[in-house]
C-alpha cells in the first residue's frame, strides 16, 4: 500500500470544490429567472445519478441500466407517498434503499457477465424495467404514469415547523445539498481501500483477485452504491416534477449519465461533475437552432471524445493521459476496459 | 385460445418474417462486433436511411427493386467511410468508441427528420396478395421478406466462406495482429466489414419498408432487437444471430398473438436474460470467429 498517498485527493482539490459549493448556496438569490434554477435543478439531478454511474465505471464496467433504477426510485417514492402516505424522508430514503435493494439482486446474478456483455444486459435491464412499468397499468399507471405526487415536505422531530418544500428555489437547495453529500461521500469512498479496490479491478481485475482481493463483491458493492444514488435521484425527480411516465426514463436517458462521464472525464473526481454541468444545459443552449439542436449536439460529442479523449477535466487540468498500449483484441473477447 | 393450424401458420409466418429480419441486423451488428470489437450503435439508424433512401429513390421514378438496390449501396458506401474517416481512430477503447456511435446515430436520427419531416411516411409500393396453399393464407409481403433474407444469408455465408475477402475478413475476426502479419490490409478489410454491416441493416429496412411505415425514429426498435439477438446468439456468432433471430421472432409472434404486445415486448428480454445466466456467452458460446 505505498501508493496510498498519491491516490488520495490532495486537499488543494477537495477546498476550491466546498467553495464553490458556498457560491452556490447564493444563485437562487442572485438569479432572477427560473428558468437557469431549473436548470440548476436538473443538473444536480444528473450530478447526482452521474456521480453513482461513476463508481460502476471505476470498476471497469458499464451500465446502461442507469435510467432503469432512477425510475424505480422515482415510482418507489411516489407510490409510498401516495398510496402509503408516508413522510417525504422516508419515501427518498426508502426509494434509495429499493433501488439498492434490486441493483443487488440483479447485480450479483448480472456482474458475472464481462465487458461488452454485461454493457448489454444493463442494457436489457433498463428496457425490461420501463417495460414492467409501462405495461403495469394498475400498479403504476401504465404509459400515462403516476401524477399528483406531492412537493417535499421534511417533518423531522426536532424541527419546530416542517420544512415544505414545493418551490423552485426549495428544491434548487434540497438537490444541492442532496448532490454534495453524495460528491462528498463518493470522494471519501474513493481515498479509503475501497476505492482502491475499485481502481485496481478496473486495471487488472484477474491479477486484483490473486491478491485476495473479493472483485465480486466490489463491484457488486459499486452497482448497489449506484443504485442507491440513482434512487435518490429518481425519487427527488419525482417530487420535483409531481409526474412521472416511463418515457423519462428510457435509453437515452441511461446513455446521457454515461456521455456526462466520459465527455467530463472517467477517473477524475470532478469528471462526473463537469460532464453534468456542460452537458444537461447544452441542448438547452442550442435551443435557438431548434432543427438543428440534436445534430450539433452529436456532432459536439463526436467532437468532445475526439480532441479530449480523457474527458474535459483532464483536458482543463492539462495534463496528458499515460499512453495506453494498443490492444488489439480477439474478435468477440473485449477486455473490460 | 383456440389454435388452429392456419391460425400456427400464420404466426409462423409473422414470426418468422420479423425475425429474419432481426436477422439480418444482428448479422451486421455482430460482423462489426466480431472483427473490431464495436458496439455500433448507429446500426438502427444505417435500417432506418435503408428505408427513407428507398422512398426517396422511388419518389425520383425508380422502381422498388432498383430504389432498393440503390438505397442499399447508398447506405453501404456510407458505412465504409465512416469506418475509415471516423470510427476506426477510436476503435481502441470501448467507451469512446460507443460516444462516437452514439453521437453518429443522434446525428443521422435528426438529420433525417430534418430531411424527411415527423410524420409518419409510407412508400408508394405494396404487395397485397396473399398466396393460399388449401386453407392456408400467407400474406406475400412477408414472404417476400422471408425469402429475400433467406437468399441474402445464403449469399452472405457463401461470400464470408468462399471469397478472399471473406477470408480476409474471418481472418480479421480471429486476430487483427496475425491477419496483418499474413498481409491482410485492416485499412481495406475494415471499411469493407463495416460496408457489409450496413448495407444489411439497409436491406432490412429497404425489405420491411412496404410492410410498415417510416419514420425517423423507426431505428431504435431494430436496433435493441439485435442487441438482443446479439447476445442471445452470442457476440460474434453468425450460427448463433441466425438461430437467436429466429427464436426471438417466433417468441415474439406467438407471445403477441397468445397474450398481447406487452408480453411480446417484454419475452425476448427475459429469454435472454435466463439464457445469459444459464450460459453467460450466449447460445453459441464464445467463438471468436465468425462463420
């Protein structure tokens, strides 16, 4: 364990990041249209989900499922809501602990499967999900969804009055604050042995296990973590928007968490960050092309993966990516790099 | 539910007819995947340009065989330059290379309703017959569909297995490092895999063209079909997309007819995922070549 201490975060990272974070808590205050809250919103949102995907990509693997356990996230908190009327902490909490609880199950049948693989199944995963949901008409409302779900209400014992929270701007605070406990969280994660767990399966995840290391049950704990955040994230989606339908949580959707990583930069902390932050306004910002939004939005991740192909926060820091020896693969076996 | 035999024959047509065509996507599809390790997400989207290239040639005054024919070389030489101009610089790692694909199928998908419009086309071409054998009805649009995939995967195992190009491009298949060592160019050969691939894709979509209808999106559902199949066959398995394509169609058909489409959506995935589970690399194993 010497290299213990190049792989954690220098403190010099960790303080601008609290910083910035102090600035943030002033943005509704300083900005006036709500329409840039919104935004905010949605990217803390994808922050939040990103930043889960992320610890699933440290391990080497790829999950296009994302958007699946947001979903159930998003209905587990509605419906406990609705139909249990359960208190808003139980339900986001509760909403991550079912997503988890599936991300589990599934991802200790499903981590078994290598690389290109287990990128598919995810894949089958999320669809079979939206699925079950569009097609549960009774349950869950079929393709119409669930409406009415009610804002955020945080009733907590030592509280003098409950927090209601059904603003924009509340909900602008409650997502921050959501989002920079699990940045927080994820970073700690990352310095301590079991981030470098993670780290040394996704380099070498045959040599990782000779060492003693359990790699199944690393990136088993990864795909969980994972599914808890997106839990998390589903169900302030669902306070927030008070509607949800399977449509919002379809392919693309689990593909956008995995562009924000790769477009910000997989093996940084802030990689996840920057990729949310530039790319969830970014079909917004091209709004004003409206035929055109969605090609130059193509053309600019063809373009962002071509000339920054360690993703934007390692182009930003300017440092060079090791040079990669050129593997040339077996047809059909892909390693999971 | 009472099931009669031409009640059977029907949904083995239907079955069949999707799922050749699921066929002849997953064929593409594991083609590129086999030799260059590329999970081409723009596949759907070379089905859906197949398509709309066919109407449009058809709207100029050709007829179907020939607007089709053309489509299907349109769509082909496309494929060719993209792999050559574009996706061959990032075949060496996955992610970037699915960001790539992505990208692409994002800008082919828009750029075809920029062209194209929202609505919903039809091409001016159908076959309304039906062939009766007794009391056997069969629809000859989705024979003709069925029989074109037939000849085309014949045509297709003939050319991997009896030209030098088919070499050529197994041998790529096996080991790109070895294949170029005996003087097989990756710069020639994998343009002409990845023109093959979606030139099939075209053919599926120019062949499904005057059953439904197009529209700019049409792509993404063939496009999960034979991820499905893919991995139902196995990566990189022609025998295995064969028999995976088949297995789903057929599913999916009977599924449809017996329970509704909720079920038939929802059958070919959880086929595949006990299938995976029970044998992780699919059907036919973990060949890493191709034929």
């Amino acid at each position: 364990m010497t290299k213990e201490r190049t792989l954690s975060p220098k403190r010099s990272s960790v303080w601008p990041v609290i910083g910035l974070g102090g600035i943030l808590l002033l943005v509704p205050s300083l900005v006036g249209d709500e329409f840039y809250i919104h935004t905010a919103i949605m990217v803390y949102l994808n922050i939040i989900g990103a930043t889960g995907l992320n610890m699933i990509m440290k391990t080497g693997r790829l999950s296009l499922a994302q958007a699946g356990f947001v979903s159930v996230g998003a209905y587990s908190s509605a419906l406990l809501a609705l139909r249990l009327g359960l208190p808003f902490p139980v339900t986001f909490l509760g909403a991550g602990v079912i997503a988890s609880a599936l991300a589990f199950a599934v991802g200790a049948v499903i981590l078994r499967l290598q690389g290109v693989y287990f990128l598919l199944i995810t894949y089958c995963l999320g669809e079979t999900v939206r699925l079950v949901f569009t097609n549960g008409v009774n349950v869950f409302g079929g393709a119409n969804g669930i409406s009415g779900i009610p804002g955020a209400v945080i009733d907590l014992p030592w509280l003098a009055t409950p927090i209601e929270i059904s603003s924009k701007q509340g909900f602008y605070y409650l997502t921050l604050i959501v989002a920079i406990v699990v940045v927080v969280f994820t970073i700690l994660l990352y310095s301590s042995h079991v981030g470098r767990a993670f780290q040394a399966i996704s380099e070498a995840e045959g040599l990782t296990e000779c060492l003693g290391i359990d790699t199944t049950r690393y990136k088993v704990a990864a795909f969980a973590l994972a599914g808890f955040f997106s839990g998390l994230q589903g169900a302030l989606f669902a306070h927030y928007f008070r509607f949800i339908a399977p449509q919002f949580f379809g392919f693309w959707e689990s593909v956008d968490l995995v562009v924000m990583n790769v477009v910000g930069g997989v093996n940084t902390y802030l990689g996840p960050i920057i990729g949310s932050l530039v790319l969830t306004p970014l079909p917004e910002l091209l709004r004003g092309y409206v035929d055109y939004q969605r090609i130059l939005y193509g053309v600019i991740l063809i373009l962002a993966v071509a000339f920054m192909p360690g993703g934007i926060a390692v182009a930003l820091s300017g440092c060079r990516l090791p040079s990669k020896p050129r593997r040339f693969r077996r047809g059909g076996a892909v390693e999971s790099e | 539910m009472l099931l009669s035999l031409p009640m059977i024959m029907q949904v083995v047509t239907n079955g069949l007819c999707m799922g050749l065509t699921y066929v002849l996507m997953a064929l593409g599809f594991t083609v590129v995947f086999g030799i260059m390790g590329v999970v081409n997400y723009a596949h759907g989207e070379f089905y859906m340009l197949g398509a709309f290239l066919c109407l449009t040639f058809m709207t100029l005054g050709a007829p179907y065989p020939l607007a089709l024919a053309l489509a299907v070389i349109a769509v082909a030489c496309l494929g060719a330059l993209l792999e050559r101009y574009l996706v061959d610089r990032f075949r060496s790692d996955l992610r970037t290379c699915m960001i790539v694909c992505l990208g692409l199928s994002t800008v082919f998908k828009n750029s075809a309703l920029v062209l194209w419009g929202a609505q919903d086309r039809s091409l001016p071409f159908r076959i309304d017959s039906v062939l009766s054998i007794g009391s056997l009805i069969f629809p000859a649009d989705r024979l003709v569909v069925v029989a074109a995939s037939v000849a085309l995967l014949v045509g297709f195992n003939l050319f991997l297995k009896r030209t030098r190009q088919g070499l050529a491009i197994r041998a790529m298949a096996q080991d790109v490092e070895v294949a170029s060592a005996f003087g097989v160019r990756p710069s020639s050969v994998l343009p002409l895999a990845f023109a093959i691939s979606a030139g099939l894709a075209a053919v599926a979509g120019g062949l499904i063209s005057p059953v439904f209808s197009l529209s700019y999106d049409m792509g993404s559902f063939p496009l999960m079909k034979s991820f499905i199949v893919v991995i139902l066959g196995g990566l990189g398995s022609i025998p295995g997309a064969l028999v995976a394509g088949v297995i789903i169609g057929l599913a999916e058909s009977f599924a449809s007819t017996m329970f509704g489409g909720s079920v038939s959506d929802i059958i070919g995935f959880v086929i595949t995922g006990v299938v995976l589970i029970l044998k992780p690399s699919g059907l036919f194993g973990k060949s890493s070549r191709l034929g």
